[in-house]
C-alpha cells in the first residue's frame, strides 16, 4: 500500500516532469515557430502581431509559466496552422489511438500468450522451436513494413481488407463518445461497425504481432519455470488432467511478469500506434503529430507528445496497481 | 577467504595458471565459446554480410544508387536487376547495398554513444551519489516516462532531419537504460568484500573503478548494448520512415519503404526488399543478443 501511496504522490511531479522536458526539448529548435510562419511570407508587422499573441515577445521562462498555467486549466494552446484549440484537435484524434492500442493489446495478449504457452509446453520439440523463431521474427520486424506486408497480402492479393481509412468514406454514423466501437453499438449500426472491424484488423495486426513476440518469450521463460514448481508436481501427482494443471495452475502464476511486460509494451503499441497510423491513413494522434511536425505547428506537435505520454505513465501506474491486485503477496509487503 | 587457507595445505597451488586455457588460441575460444548457439552464428555472419555490403558497395555493384534511369522503372526482379528495380529505375539492391551505411553508422553510433554517457552516469550516480546522482537517476526516469520512439520523435522534430540529429535522438532514448543498469551493478559490486577491501587499502576511487568495478561490469553492459543496438536500429528504421532521417536522394532502407509504400499494387517488390533487409538485420542483433545474454548473463540480469 505504501508503495502505490507513493507513486500516486509522485504521480504529479512525473506529470510535470514530462510536461516541462517537453517544453524544453521543442524550445531547443533552432529558430522558433515563427520562422515557419515566416516562411510562408507573412508581411513583417503581421509578425511582430503573431508574435505578441503567441507569447514569444515573452522571455522563455515566462512562456514557461504561461504554458504550465494554461495546462492546469486544460488549455493547450491553439494551432498555428488552423487556429482550432490543440486540446479540441487531441480530442478528436485520441480515441482512434487508444481504439488501436487497445485492439493492439488484446491481440498481442492472445497470440503471445497463447504462442508461449504451447511453446512452454511442447518444450524443445519442433513447435516450440518455431514458436520461438516466429517470436524472435515477430519482435525484429518493423511496424510500418509489417503493415505493408499485410496490406500487400489482405488487401492487394485477397482483397478482403481496405487499405485504410477508419471507417468506409462518406458512411454515416453518430458520434457519441468518439470511440467507434462504442458509437456503432450504442446506435445498433451493425454496418457501419462491421467496415469500422475491417478497417482496423490490419493496422491492430501490425502492431499487435510484433508486441506478440515478446510476450510470446516472455510467457514462455515464465511458464517454464513455473512447470518446475512443487505445486505442479503435486497438482499431476493428484491425477489432474494436463489442461487443468496446465491452465488454472500453472497459467496463472506465469501471467505475472506478462503484465509487467503488457505495461511497459503498451508505450511501444503506443509508438506503434504513432507509425502505423501514418501507413493506414488512420486518423489519430500519430497522424497528427507526423502532420504537425511536417507543418512544424509546435502548439500541436507540444500537446500531441504531452497526450501520448501521458497515457504512458497512467497506464503503467494502472498496471503497478493491478499487479498488486493480482499478487497477495505483493498486499501484505 | 580465511577458510581457504585454513583448509588448503597449500594455498599457493590456487594461483597457478589453468594451462589449456591459456593455451587455447583466440579462434579455437571463439568456436568453444558459439558451440551450440548455432542460431547465434548465423547473426553473426548475416551482420558481417550487411556491413561488408555497405562499405564495398561501390566494388560489389556497377549501378549508381542515386542516378534516375526512367526507362527502366519498376522492373521486376530478374538476372540483371535481383531485386528489381524502383519508380526512379535505380537498382534496388544496389540501393539496399549503400543503404546500409545510414543506418549502420546512425544505429551503432547511436548505441557507443549511449552507452558511454549512460554508463558514465550510472557509475557516477553509483559511487559518488549524493543527490547529484539522485537528480540525475531521477531524470533517467522521466526520460524513461516516454516511449522510446516518441522521445527520438520529438527531439527530431526540434532539431530536424539529417544524420547527426538522428543519432542524437536515439541516444537520448537510450541513455537512461544504461545509465540505470551500470548504477544497479555498481551498487552491488561496491558491496563485494573485495571492493570493501581495496578501499581499506586507500586504493584511490579511479583505480578500484577501473580494475574491479568496469571489468565486472563489462560483460551485462555488452549484452544490453546489443540489445539496444536492435532497438537503434528499429527506431533509425522508423524515423527514416517517417522521413524525420536521413534527406533523400541518400538510399536508406527505412526511406526506401517510405518512398515506395504507395507501390503496393503495381510493384510491390519496391517495398518488400529494403524491409525485409530490415527485419533480418534487426533479427541477426536479436539472435546474437540472444547468443550472447546466454553466455555472459546466465541470470538474466538485463532482461
């Protein structure tokens, strides 16, 4: 209990901490956003204009305290290029993001659990030996080639996927909460989520299989020392069935150091996430930060990173304390 | 150590020299060292190939990597062109060959460099501590509070595209990893009775560091450093997909699949080859990571 006391404690000053390297790593830009602005040849006295509104007239730690304060009341600033609040832009591409790693995630899980687990199983024969070439196959391959890959087999070849987009152009669905699979369900629009499945199967794929490899070595080291536990022994001793022992006892105690691993993966997916949407034209953060860093729209490029990383750290705090959920022994210390 | 010489006789005979060990040669150790790790051999060799084919690039291919041949676009792979050839009719496998070099120097840079910053730091926060070393563990955490690939994005996106700004970007990544696994070894040697013992002697800190501390430390650190060579290597991919890398016309695997992503109806050779390259490279690292985590770290002490 201590433990997670302190780290909600901490939770701030790492919030902060990862606001303000932010701030400081896009301020070390040679020349500033101005010059973007310049570049595309705004007469001198709309500069000096621009430059007042934009704070920069200000020296940099008073940027700083206006930047931190404007955070606090959820301001984020206003893109250059567009005007439009970066906050109402983040809005609006988060949730595809997040759908992504989310789907990602449960695909990484199954396959690399699964995968693991035949491998721990099958030990030393010959699919285990693929399993684990698979695995160290999966982890080398890049997201954005694996993507194409995919799209070369599904979408060229077989034509059962698109090759990108969210959702079927010019379909018509209500948004609710922004998150497609909830908005097709709560509306009952069964066509517009099934284009919503098929949109998202290969760039989840991507992601999610390569993060599979290493949750596939993971379960499988886990697993493997879990089997030469006493507790193992006893439960084939009682005459259980294979599955049994092999799911309920020894299963759960190896999905311990999987969900250590799921939390720090999750910063990957999220990378994957940023890549990958560039491949499928799917329009999330990712997406927009590559756009904004193209425009350089610092404003956007500033909040997009501050959003995903922030996502990062809650989710493994999330994980610190599902993992003291999932292990006693971890309650009492 | 006392037990030692109460039990042994002759505690003289401790210190003589194993004689087949310092007989064998630098190559039969080699071989007794991989025997059995055959998997790791092939990375080994497949790595060679790669860095061997960037720098004889220009021996090993009579097509220029840059020069546009327009009547000969989009060739599919054949006798005179193995791997076809791209939009701009450029050789691609003569663009794989030079494409090499970016992301070899960009990666294996990347990794020397983080690794001297990053274990320098950690043996500093290690064994002079204080709250210098304190301040700076905590900022290897904030760093570490990014995922990897948007850290080495963002400090792209300040200090734009070109190779020296790449490197920087993945070092900057991957210091904290270093940094945090020198620190932990470091703390636990100088708990070593040996170390306690040098320091009783009044051996200055730079001797101890130097002859107990670094050696022990060495080979953990070769094994993470391989591991984050992979790493290096997947993000300098991933930027220069993104174009946040090298500038074109430079052949670079990454921005050859970048370049020629939207091939993937009429010429999907364009695409396929340099990435595949990619995933082989980055499996041969991971394969001898594997290979050399099994020898050197039989703990597991830097997974």
């Amino acid at each position: 209990m201590k433990y997670l006391l302190t780290r909600l404690v901490w939770l701030p000053v790492v919030l902060w901490a990862v606001v303000t390297l932010t701030f400081v790593v896009l301020r070390l830009a040679p020349g500033n956003p101005l010059d973007a602005i310049a570049a595309r040849a705004i007469a001198s006295d709309q500069i000096e204009r621009v430059r007042a509104e934009w704070g920069l007239d200000q020296p940099l730690w008073q940027q700083y305290l206006v930047f931190l304060g404007g955070l606090l009341r959820g301001d984020f600033g206003v893109a250059l290029s567009s005007g439009v609040p970066v906050i109402r832009l983040l809005g609006d591409r988060l949730p595809p993001t997040i759908e992504l790693a989310l789907a990602a995630m449960i695909i990484s899980t199954v396959v690399g659990v699964g995968a693991g687990v035949i491998s721990a199983v099958a030990r030393n024969r010959w699919i285990d030996y693929s399993v684990r070439l698979l695995a160290i196959t999966g982890l080398s391959v890049p997201w954005f080639w694996l993507a194409i890959v995919l799209i070369i087999i599904f979408s060229v070849r077989l034509g059962w996927t698109p090759v990108g987009g969210r959702i079927e152009a010019g379909m018509d669905y209500q948004v609710r909460t922004g998150f497609m699979l909830i908005d097709t369900l709560l509306t009952g629009n069964w066509v517009a989520l099934g284009s919503f499945l098929r949109h998202l199967a290969l760039p989840a794929l991507a992601i999610g299989l390569t993060s599979a490899g290493f949750v596939a070595r993971v379960t499988r080291s886990a697993m493997l020392d879990v089997l030469r536990a006493d507790y193992i022994r006893t439960a084939r001793a009682k005459g259980l069935r294979d599955q049994v022992v092999v799911v309920r006892h020894a299963l759960r105690n190896a999905l311990l150091p999987v969900l250590t691993l799921q939390g720090l993966q999750f910063g990957a997916l999220l990378g994957g996430a940023v890549i990958t949407e560039v491949v499928f034209a799917w329009p999330g953060v990712g997406r927009l930060l590559l756009e904004s860093i193209q425009r350089r729209d610092y404003p956007v490029v500033q909040g997009a990173v501050i959003f995903v990383a922030l996502c990062y750290v809650l989710v493994n705090l999330a994980v610190d304390v599902l993992y003291h959920v999932v292990d006693p022994r971890l309650r009492r210390a | 150590m006392t037990e030692d010489l109460t039990t042994n006789p002759n505690p003289q005979i401790v210190s003589v020299p194993i004689p087949q060990r310092a007989q064998a040669g630098p190559g039969a150790r080699f071989i007794a060292v991989w025997r059995g790790n055959g998997l790791a051999l092939v990375g080994v060799a497949f790595l060679a190939l790669v860095v061997l084919g960037a720098v004889f690039a220009p021996i090993l291919t009579s097509y220029s990597p840059t020069k546009v041949n327009v009547r000969e676009r989009l060739k599919p792979p054949s006798l005179t062109y193995p791997m076809g050839t791209d939009e701009l009719g450029r050789d691609i496998r003569t663009r794989i060959l030079y494409g090499g070099r970016s992301i070899l120097i960009s990666s294996s840079l990347a990794t020397l460099l983080a690794l001297l910053i990053g274990t320098g730091l950690g043996v500093f926060a290690a064994y002079r501590g204080g709250w210098l070393g304190e301040l700076l563990m905590r900022l290897m955490d904030i760093v570490l509070s990014f995922p990897a690939i948007l850290l080495a994005i963002l400090v792209v996106a300040a200090l734009g595209p070109g190779l020296i700004n790449l490197v920087l970007a993945i070092t900057v990544a991957m210091v904290p990893v270093f940094a945090r696994l020198a620190r932990a070894i470091v703390l636990s040697i100088v708990e070593q009775d040996y170390v306690i013992a040098a320091k009783t002697l009044g051996l200055p800190d730079l001797v101890i560091i130097r002859s107990h501390v670094l050696p022990n430390m060495l080979p953990l650190v070769l094994v993470q450093a391989t591991g984050m060579l992979a790493v290096a290597f997947a993000t300098s991919s991933a930027l220069n997909f993104l174009g946040l890398g090298v500038v074109p016309p430079t052949p670079d695997w990454g921005l050859m699949v970048a370049e020629s992503q939207r091939l993937v109806f009429d010429a999907p050779h364009v695409p396929f080859f340099p990435g595949l390259v990619i995933t082989l490279t980055v499996m041969a690292v991971n394969v001898l990571g594997d290979g050399l985590r099994d020898r050197l770290d039989p703990m597991g002490n830097t997974r």
